[in-house]
C-alpha cells in the first residue's frame, strides 16, 4: 500500500523537527533559487552538493559532526568556484571537474565506513531518520543566517546579476557579492543536503524558481511564489512520506516537478492566448 | 572630468600615451578609433577598474577607486534573458537604488522618480513589460533612463547604438542628448561610427596607433589628421552631412591583433 494514514494524528508529533526543518529550507531554497537562475548556476549547485556530500561523509568516516562536514565540504567547493570561475565558461569545466571527484570521495569515505549501509546512502539520496535537535538547531541557524544575508544583499546582487558592467560603474561591488553569493549557496546546499540529499538539492533550490520564473517576471512576485513553490514542495513531500512508508525524496522531488510541469503548461496557455 | 598625461600598455604595445583630457561638465565627447585601441580601456580607467601606467584621472577632483555613484553608465545592448525576474521600470529603479543595502526607506520618492524618468523617456505604456521582452531600442531608451535617473555628473556610454538600426540609432541618441543637456552632465561616447552623434558631439577623441588627436569634428575628422595618426593614408570623406572614413590597407593590420 502506498498510502497509509490511519494512525497520522500520532506520527505528526514525531516529525515536528523534520517538519521545522523543511519549511526553513523551502524558505531559503525558494529564495535562493532567483538568484541561482538569474546568475546561470544550476550546474554550480550541483557541484557544491557533489563536495558537500564528499565533506558530510569524511565527517561520518571519522566521527565528526555530520552537518560541519557538509558545510565544509560546500564552502571549500563555494570558494573554489568563487575564485576561478568568474567566466561562465571557466566555471562550468571547473565544476565538471570538481563534481565527480567530490562524488568518489565521498563514496570512498562511505565504503571505508563501518557503521550501518541504511544511514550511508541518506547523504546522496536523503534521510528516511527524523531530524534531530542538534542538527536542526544547525539547520536554523543557517536558514536564518542566509535569508537575513540574502534581504541585505538583494537589490546590489539583482544589480550585478542583471548587468554586471554597469552595477560596478554605480559602485556596487560586484567581485565581493559574487564571492558572498556562493558562500550563501553553499550554505544553503549543505543545509539541503541533509533532507533531500546531494543527488536532490536541485529539487529545492532551482526547480521551484525556476518554476516562479515561467508564470512571471515581476521581482516581488517571484521570490514569493518561488517559496510557495519550495515550501509546498519540502513540507508536503513530509507529510505525505508519513502516510507512504517510503523516503522522504521522491515525494520531494516529484512535487516540485509537478509545479514546474504545471507552470509550464500555464506560462504555454497564455502565450497561445495572446 | 580631468585625465591627466594617462598612460597604459598591454606588453609592448601603448594603447595611448600621454593622453591629456579635460572634460567640462555639459560636454559632449564622442571616442572613436579601431578595435583594440582602447576605448573600453579608456572607460574602465576612467572607473578604476582598469590600473594605468602612469597618469591620473580625476572627477571633480577626485580619483575613483571602484564606480562612483556620480557616474552613469549605457553598456552596449545585449538580449536579456525572458527568465529575467525584472519589469522595465525596475531596470530605472536599480539605477536610482541598485547599490543600496537592505530593505528601501524612501520607496515614495524613488517612485516618483522613475514616474519622472519614465515619462522622459516616454515609457509609461512600456513600465509593466518584462525586461526580457523588450526590443533592442526599447532596452536601450530604458537604459538611457537608467544612466539619467540618478543625475550623475557624468554619462559613460560604451558603443550603446550598436546593434540598433538608424531610426532607433536617432531615437536614443537624442534622448541622451536631451537628458544631458537637461541635467549639465558631461557624456563621453564610446563609438565606431560618429554619424549617428555628429549633430550633438563637441569634441572627438580619436585614439589609435598608441596615439590620440582631440579636437572638434571639423579639426579632426580630416584626411591630413588621421593620415598622420594612422601612419598612412586615409580618406575622410563627408557626404550629405556624413563623414565616411576610407582606409587604404591599414585596418586590416590592427593594433588588436597584435596581443589578443
């Protein structure tokens, strides 16, 4: 049976952490996502997942602190990217590079591992355990850290995104927000990377912008939608993962797919209507 | 605006030496030369994104280290991506906020602003479109808006008509002059065609062969001049308010090609 939801009433009281967890990640995903399509770098998402998860399960092999491993892994991979890539074409063959080597790291530290198979593969594919206290205080705190980040930096970075030439003839420091971006990306990443897994971030941080984008080009509008998007996405993929005894990812990851199909099919609609 | 005995040189080749350049506010300059003899350069110096040799360059006395929010900018005209979450006044927004910090606290004058530049530029019926469906004059009218909006003391335009054809040419380049004019702000226009500007240029600032020659279009838009800058001949022709400049087989040997 897939979906099974006699006994929901008692279940919801034991994901309150996962729960918590989700909704801060829908609101930094949603809004980070803007910027990750209007700066071109869904590969580099990708990337820094691949090293995030690499760092996660270093930590794992050597007894350290999971989520720190993640967040290391990221932002090596972040800093990286920073200073060598600012042509797009530079960056995208550096995160082709980084890409597999992080994945065989990781996969190196996993099989060297002694502990359980189950908890191994959580990292790349996500984690069916709830979230507990220590690691959701981690994940709020970098939820907090990079919303409160993104609202001070959004109009200077909408700035650079849009024409980076003329946003560093105004003034704005386009090197330094560039470098502060992928720290916050790789932030967010590394918190993602503990629910839905290094192989699904995307899910989280490019397809419910990408998604927001397609129905419309308002800049309030976008960020809005976009975290309705992620947040229907993460909490209802929990919710309905409860009643279906299957990991937490494809329900994840099969909704925000169904926003964006839905999206598209609206954003077509109307063009046929004009 | 002052550049002073600037100089800079990529290796072995000076892109220009000695430049001297005053520029009083309300003035036109237009810049012209070949690829690669360091117009872009020049406006980069000018931002301070660009070290030069020796020399200084100074706005009201004052270097500038990274862009200066006294400075406006057009860069040439670029497609923009539909995905683009931005309408076409938000680009005249960003102009009057976009190196601001944080949350805005003076939205009720800002808008009232870009209500003022809009109607400059006669954008009303266009305010509300996403910038990735714009055509190209129209993105470059709102980006002429977006240089004006914040009345800077000087406009930096790196070749802003290209790709445009004559009558959206003739369109924005009138509007720039307008605004300048309206505003006193000095305009230095990077170009490689002076004709769409000619009426509403004062001076031109011609660089090539690591030299320049600054002058009024009549002192220097002639055969003897550019000849003598060129280091061979050259033809300046002027027909029906035109000026058409005829190389013999010099532009096909470029000072560019040398180091790129």
């Amino acid at each position: 049976m897939i979906f099974d939801f006699a006994n929901y009433d008692q279940l919801i009281p034991l994901v309150t952490n996962s729960l918590i967890a989700a909704a801060l990640l829908g609101l930094v995903g949603g809004l980070i996502g803007i910027f990750v399509m209007t700066r071109d770098m869904s590969f580099a998402v990708h990337g820094v997942s691949e090293l995030s998860f690499a760092g996660a399960s270093i930590a794992l092999l050597l007894g350290a602190d999971v989520v720190a491993g993640s967040i290391a892994g990221s932002l090596v991979a972040a800093l990286i990217i920073g200073v060598l890539g600012s042509r797009a074409k530079d960056r995208n063959s550096i995160i082709a590079v980084l890409m597999p080597f992080g994945l065989g790291l990781g996969i190196l530290a996993l099989s060297l591992y002694p502990g359980r198979a189950s908890n191994k593969f959580g990292l790349l594919t996500g984690q069916i355990v709830s979230v507990n206290g220590t690691s959701l205080e981690w994940l709020a705190g970098i939820a907090i850290l990079v919303i409160l980040s993104l609202v001070i930096i959004w109009r200077p970075l909408s700035f650079a995104s849009l024409d980076p030439e003329v946003a560093a003839a105004r003034g704005v420091k386009t090197g330094a927000l560039s470098v502060i971006f992928l720290v916050l990306l790789g932030l967010a990443v590394a918190a993602s990377v503990q629910v839905v897994g290094a192989l699904l971030v995307l899910s989280l941080l490019v397809t419910p912008a990408a998604a927001a984008l397609r129905v419309t080009s308002s800049p309030k509008l976008a960020p809005v939608l976009s975290v309705a998007f992620a947040l229907t996405s993460s909490v209802g993929g929990i919710l309905l993962a409860l009643g279906g005894g299957l990991p937490i990812s494809p329900y994840i990851t099969s909704i925000s797919f169904a926003i964006y199909l839905v999206c598209r099919l609206v954003a077509y609609a109307r063009k046929v209507r004009k | 605006m002052s550049v002073k005995n600037a100089s800079l040189s990529f290796g072995e080749k000076a892109l220009w030496q000695n430049l001297d350049l005053e520029i009083a506010p309300g003035e036109f300059i237009a810049v012209l030369g070949t690829n690669g003899s360091g117009k872009t350069t020049l406006l980069k110096a000018i931002l301070g994104q660009q070290k030069l040799d020796s020399g200084k360059i100074s706005i009201a006395g004052k270097p500038i280290k990274h862009g200066s929010r006294n400075i406006g900018y057009i860069p040439q005209h670029r497609s923009v991506d539909s995905s683009t979450p931005l309408l076409a006044r938000d680009l005249l927004t960003l102009g009057l906020t976009g190196h601001r910090y944080g949350i805005s606290f003076s939205a009720r004058k800002d808008r009232a602003r870009v209500e003022h530049i809009l109607g400059c530029i006669n954008g009303f019926d266009l305010a509300r479109k996403p910038i990735g469906e714009l055509s190209g004059g129209e993105l470059q009218r709102f980006r002429v808006g977006q240089a004006v909006i914040d009345e800077p003391d000087l406009i930096l335009a790196d070749e802003p008509l290209s790709a445009l054809d004559p009558a959206q040419q003739k369109i924005i380049a009138d509007l720039l002059d307008q605004e300048r004019k309206e505003h006193s702000a000095a305009v230095l226009f990077v170009t490689h065609d002076v004709n769409p500007i000619l009426s509403m240029v004062d001076r031109v600032l011609y660089l090539a062969n690591g030299q320049y020659r600054i002058g009024t279009p009549d002192e220097v838009m002639r055969s003897e001049v550019l000849s003598e800058l060129y280091e061979t001949e050259i033809d300046v022709v002027r027909n029906q308010g035109r000026i058409v400049v005829v190389g013999s087989h010099s532009h096909e040997h470029h000072p560019e090609e040398d180091w790129k």
